[in-house]
C-alpha cells in the first residue's frame, strides 16, 4: 500500500511540473507594444552608452553638498530592498558592496540601472562580468524615480560625500 501511495504522489509531483518543452509560449519577451521611448532610444550593443547606461535618466543634477533628507529616505529604501543583497562596504554579500560605487559609476548610469536592471544587464558588459561572479541578476525593485534619486543620495553619504 505505500509503495502505490509513493508512485502515485510521484507521478503526481513529476506530472504537476508539466512539459515545458511543448508550450508555444515565451514568456522571456516582452509582448507589449514598443513605447515612445524604445522607438527613439534604440537599445542595441552598438549605441548602449556605458556611462548613461539604458533609460530615461539623461541628467542627474547631484549639486556639491549632500541632501541629508535625501540620504535618510534613502537609507530607509536600503535597508528594506537592498540590504540583504548589498554591503555598505566593498564586500560582495549576493551582490557587490556599494562602497565607491558613486565614483566608479556616473549618476545617470546609477539611476537607470536601479529603475531599469534588466535591459542593462543585458547590454552592459562590466554587468555580464559582475553577473558571472554573484550569480544572481538583479531584480527589479520597482522603485520610483524619487526613491532610484533618494538611494543615489545614500550611496553618495557611504561614498562620503558631506
């Protein structure tokens, strides 16, 4: 009686996962209709911008002095979407540590990459080698734009911007 009742729920675990090889839906491709912006902000290897990186964000206006209320809803941002990925220092946790990021990397690139990982990762080669070394690609946090620039400013008070 247990040997039955262990292949039937095999057979059903083993059935339940389904064939994925017979489906003729993928779902690794965005189906929705290009935006306004994919059609004038072409994505391909040849015109990716390695400082700019993939998205809206053009211009970053930082200004010479840390925004402290910036900085601290930043902080508040990190500590509940980022933190269990990210070291404040230059230790890789699952993800690189963000010490220095805000001078390896310009503004613009940071903030399209907060709002923006996938596309990037896609096309950004030092994110492909980052990529081969954590494993693990970002996921979208679906933040604002205010929350990307509030987190920038973070990263900028760890970078020891005053």
């Amino acid at each position: 009686m247990y040997k039955l009742t262990f292949f039937v729920v095999a057979f059903v675990m083993l059935t339940s996962c389904g064939d994925k090889t017979k489906t003729n839906d993928d779902f690794s491709k965005d189906t929705a209709a290009p935006s306004e912006e994919s059609a004038t902000n072409p994505t391909d290897a040849v015109t990716y911008d390695p400082n700019r990186g993939i998205g809206k964000h053009t211009s970053v206006d930082l200004g010479d002095k840390l925004d402290v209320a910036m900085a601290a809803e930043g902080e508040k941002i990190q500590s509940v979407k980022c933190s269990s990925c990210h070291k404040l220092t230059d230790e890789k946790l699952v993800g690189p540590g963000w010490k220095g990021v805000t001078q390896r990397q310009k503004p613009e690139w940071i903030m399209n990459f907060i709002t923006n990982p996938d596309p990037m990762i896609d096309k950004d080669p030092k994110l492909q080698a980052q990529l081969e070394l954590c494993l693990v690609r970002m996921p979208n946090q679906a933040l604002t734009d205010v929350d990307a620039r509030n987190l920038l400013e973070y990263m900028r008070k760890n970078d020891g911007v005053k």
